[in-house]
C-alpha cells in the first residue's frame, strides 16, 4: 500500500508540473520569467510544413534533419513580445550542428552551447535547438530571455553528444569557436565554397565537420568527413581528387589559383582535407596529424 501510495504522489506531482500544458510539447516549459507569461499555446511544424513558418530559411533546418518545431509565445503588458522555439532535431549532432551554421554572439553559458546577440538566445541540449527572441532589446528583456533560456535547459532531462569527428580535430591553431558541423552541400559551401556539385558525395547519412586553424596570419580550413562504409570513403575520394585536385590527385595536393595549398587524404571511411595552407608542407603536416580511432585507419 505504501508503494502505491507513494507512486500516486509522483503521478500527481508530475501531472502538476505540465498542467495546461499542449500534450505534443517535449518537456515542460516554463509558465513565466521575469515577468513574461506563457500564453499557454504552441503551434507545431514539421520539416514539411516548415516553410509556413520560416520562409527562406527552413532549407536550413532540413538539412540537419530537423523533425518538429514547437512556437510559443512569452507576453507582458507594455512589453515586447518573446518567442520561443524548440526545435527537435533528431540527434544531438543536428542539434550541435545547427547551433553551429551560425555562431556570432557572447556565449551565455546555457545548456551544451549557447551565444547570445541582438535580442537573440540560442543554445542546444541533447537532441533538441532553442532559439528565443524578442521584438526589443532592453536589460529587463535581456533578463527574461537568459532566465527562460536557463530554466528551458534544466527542463532538457539528458545531454548529448556532440560529433564524434569534434575529437579528432589536431588542437593547435583551431578556432573552436568556428567548427561547422555538417551534412548538405549547401551548408558546407554556404561557410566554405568548394565547388557548385557534390564532389564529397555527401548525404544525410554523412557527417562532415570543417574547421578552421590559425596559421600566422594565414587562415587554414581543415575537413573531415565520415561516410558509412568504407567503399563510400574511397570514391568520394576519387570524385574529389577527379573534380578539385586534378594534375595533382596522384600525390595528393595541388596549388590553387590563390597560390595556396589543398591536400586530401582518406583514412578507412573518413575523408580528411586541408585548404588554404600556405605550402605544401604545411597541408601534409595537417594531415598527418589526424588521429583517428584505429579503425578508421585505412590499410
């Protein structure tokens, strides 16, 4: 009897904590902050219907596999209104790449990734994205989105993890603020352009990760991409080198119109290149530094 008891007191307690709640929101969201109140409402959109929300941009979200967004809104009297946005990406590697495609704020230290800038909150936490934003920007307003943006983050029961790539990328030089998750063709050149077609033979099955290094006053890109088998890795290897290495695909590296250096390498089903460095020596070195899981070592 105790144990029921006690189970009924958790139920109810729980039941408290989403009441007039929409039942499709996932995880409870905070009634108030700061003053702003929930006007008890969520309006949903999957990845079909995303246009009718974000016009323009939901091309974005779709490419890091988005699956649903919910849209609340925050009210308060004289005040501007805050919206939020919960997006479930699927993964936390959607989650972390999306939070990546665009990162120019001040980091607010919520959830697994944050930056704050012009009105605007967002952060990632397990599988899910969080933007919030506000039609004004004031101290009072700055306070409510960081204090909706803490407790929606404490309401995320799990972390994530993030790429797996991420670990591998060689420390020295490497601007983390600056590391781009990806998976489209578009995102990639949308932050560095390669080439107008898919030379790499990406999919939504791969994962690609681009970075960027300081070398001198050199800027250095370094790009790993993991396919699922390694029969994959070889000819997206070959298409490159085919496509953007050219005279130079049998040693590997090739001297752009810049006067700087591209290299490519493959090791088991990961793709590994280096662009922009200032020599030769230099993008093999990079290369050579890559330390992937033994596995992935290409025999």
């Amino acid at each position: 009897m105790r144990i029921m008891w006690l189970l009924g007191c958790v139920i109810t307690l729980m039941m408290a904590n989403v009441q007039g709640q929409p039942s499709d929101l996932p995880f409870p969201v905070p009634r108030e902050a700061n003053g702003w109140q929930w006007n008890g409402k969520s309006d949903t959109y999957d990845s079909q219907t995303i246009f009718d929300y974000i016009d323009g941009i939901g091309e974005i979200y779709r490419a890091y596999n988005m699956r649903r967004v919910w849209a609340c809104r925050y009210e308060k009297a004289d005040s501007p209104t805050l919206t939020l946005d919960i997006f479930d990406m699927g993964t936390a590697e959607d989650a972390f790449g999306i939070f990546s495609f665009e990162r120019d704020g001040e980091d607010a230290g919520i959830g697994q990734g944050s930056d704050y800038a012009g009105r605007m909150l967002r952060f990632w936490k397990d599988r899910y994205f969080v933007v919030i934003t506000a039609q004004e920007e004031s101290n009072e307003v700055r306070n409510a989105i960081l204090q909706l943006g803490r407790q929606l983050a404490a309401a995320i029961p799990r972390t994530g993890k993030p790429p797996e790539l991420l670990q591998f990328l060689p420390a020295e030089g490497l601007q983390r603020e600056r590391i781009l998750f990806f998976r489209h063709p578009m995102i990639m050149n949308r932050h560095f352009f390669v080439a107008e077609k898919d030379i790499l033979n990406l999919s939504p099955k791969t994962e690609g990760v681009l970075a960027t290094y300081l070398s001198g006053k050199a800027q250095v890109r370094l790009m790993l991409v993991r396919y699922p088998a390694e029969a994959d890795a070889v000819r997206a290897r070959d298409t490159f080198s085919q496509a953007y290495l050219r005279e130079g695909r049998q040693k590997g590296a090739v001297q752009t119109e810049n006067k700087k250096w591209t290299a490519a390498r493959r090791q088991g089903r990961t793709v590994a290149i280096v662009f922009d460095a200032p020599s030769q020596k230099q993008a093999q070195q990079m290369l050579q530094s890559i330390r992937l899981p033994e596995k992935e070592v290409s025999r």
